[in-house]
C-alpha cells in the first residue's frame, strides 16, 4: 500500500487529540489498578479490546496482512504490553503529573532512534522545541525532589522509567506500522497481541479477580486505549516520528488537572513552570513544517 500524503499540521493536531484521549484514558486505568489490580485490569481491558476492534476490523479486511506486517503488528504489540505495564504499575504509586513527567524522556530518545532507524533528519527547532520541553520536566521533577517520597513512590519511578524507553521504541515503530498498515488493523494486531501475552500468563500468575461494578471502566479505557491507537496511526501515517514525538509533552497538562480533580493530587509551583516551557515547547515545534520528504517504501 502506497504511504499517505504528508500533511504534518493535521498530523499534529490528530496527534495531540490521541494524547488527550489516552490521558483520560490513564485517569480511569489509575483508579481501576487501586481498585482492583493491575493484573485484572490489563486482562480485563485486553480481552474487551479484542472484542471491540474485531467487531470493527473484520467485516471490513479486504485480505490478511503479509507476514512481514504481521511480524512489527506483533513486535510492537509486545513493546506495548511491557510499556502498559510498567507504566501503570508506576501510576498507581506516583501522582499523575509526576509519572507523566517522567515519561518525557521518550520523545528525546525517540527523536534519535528516528534518525537512526528511519534517516530521519532533525530538525534545529524541533531539536531545540524538544529541550525547552524537556527542561520544563526537570523543573518538575526538581519540585517533587523537594517533597518526601512515599512508600512504593522509587520503585513507581523506576517502572516509569523503563515504560518511557519501551514508549520510545513505540513511538518509532508506530512510524514504520502507520506507513505499512491502516489504523484499523494496526488497532485489532495490537489489541490481540496484547490479549495473547495476558491470557499466556493466567496459568503463571493465576486467574484475574472478576471486576464486578468496574465493568464500565473496563470497557471506557478499552474503548479510549483503541481510539488512541487508531488516531496516533492516523497521525504517524501523515508526520514524520522526530516531528510527533513532542506532542507527548502535551500530556503532561492532562495528567495534572486529571489528577488533582480526581485523586486530590496538589500542582505545585514548580509543576506550573514546567508545564508552562512544555506549552511553549510544543508550539515552538509546531510551527515547524517539515520539508516534503521522499516517500518511504511501505512494507509489503
């Protein structure tokens, strides 16, 4: 299948719209893990994911991908569990803001990975936009320094950490799946992908404790994780990784008003500076057009 045309201002407002659905999507993760564990709820969401994106790619499939395709659906659907994991192991032991803040690191890692693996160039203001962003996280991440860790909160943070590298690979290889792949395929790979590797560990870890009154959360972060995966496809098949890569920082605002409306978790003065330069760095890129480049060869 031929790539998409390049349209990098809609690839980055379709990008941003992900992060925001996803943020909502982990407020609701955040409360379902402190209710009823990680483990449940990733086995719970994975199998409603299943269920909701064949309902919705199957009728439709004109033919199965290629064994190659087939092959980055799966790498990237396994990236994905390990980074879902850790993420929300992290979550349910940090505020939201911290934990999203500490994520930043992914879009720096994953503008090099980009070069590396795609040839693609960075940009000086998308360099630059990237830096100021990051900055913003280190005055965060100061502000919280200054507050006495609880119990649980290192060990959240180093998870977190781990999560960010995975979510870096991720970001590249959505580059690569969204030029092979529509949305809606990309969508029901990852989702069984992730449902497999749950369910293949139920002999291991045990069966999962039955949601009882959660059911509708189960089926909101299912329904959002799915919508995000659909979007970011459709905004990775029109914009280049290192370009995208810094809508994550958006998230970062998601993540503190989520978390102080919904958990009581305070933003302190050092999270409105930082959130401030992350603002800044996420307009600073997007003023920046990327030059048409070549089209790249789609898997076949």
């Amino acid at each position: 299948m031929s790539p998409p045309r390049q349209q990098p201002v809609l690839a980055f407002a379709v990008a941003l719209a992900a992060v925001a659905v996803l943020s909502v999507m982990d407020a609701v993760m955040k409360g379902l893990v402190l209710s009823i564990g990680l483990y449940a709820t990733s086995v719970w969401r994975a199998l409603v994911g299943v269920g909701l994106s064949s309902v919705l790619y199957l009728p439709q499939r004109r033919a199965w991908p290629s064994p190659k395709v087939v092959r980055l659906h799966v790498l990237r659907g396994a990236v994905v569990t390990v980074m879902g994991l850790l993420f929300f192991f992290g979550l349910a032991r940090v505020p939201m803001a911290q934990a999203i803040a500490l994520t930043f690191i992914a879009p720096l890692i994953a503008l090099f990975l980009a070069s590396l693996t795609l040839g693609e160039h960075i940009r000086r203001r998308t360099l630059g936009a990237s830096l100021l962003a990051f900055a913003g996280v280190l005055v965060i991440v100061g502000g919280q320094v200054r507050n006495e860790l609880g119990e649980g909160v290192l060990v959240g943070t180093f998870a977190i950490l781990g999560s960010a590298v995975c979510y870096a690979v991720n970001i590249v290889m959505m580059r690569r799946q969204s030029l092979a792949a529509k949305p809606l395929e990309i969508g029901f790979f990852q989702n069984v992908t992730i449902a497999t590797l749950m369910v293949a560990s139920i002999p291991i870890i045990g069966l999962p404790a039955w949601p009882g009154d959660h059911w509708p959360g189960i089926f909101a972060v299912a329904a959002m994780s799915f919508t995000g995966v659909l979007l970011f496809a459709v905004a990775y098949a029109r914009g280049e990784a290192s370009y995208l890569a810094v809508t994550e920082y958006s998230g970062f605002i998601w993540a503190a008003v989520l978390g102080w409306l919904i958990f009581s978790e305070p933003v302190s003065p050092y999270t409105l500076l930082g959130a401030s330069m992350i603002v800044a760095g996420c307009i600073f890129a997007a003023r920046d057009k990327p030059r048409p480049e070549p089209e790249m060869e789609a898997l076949a």
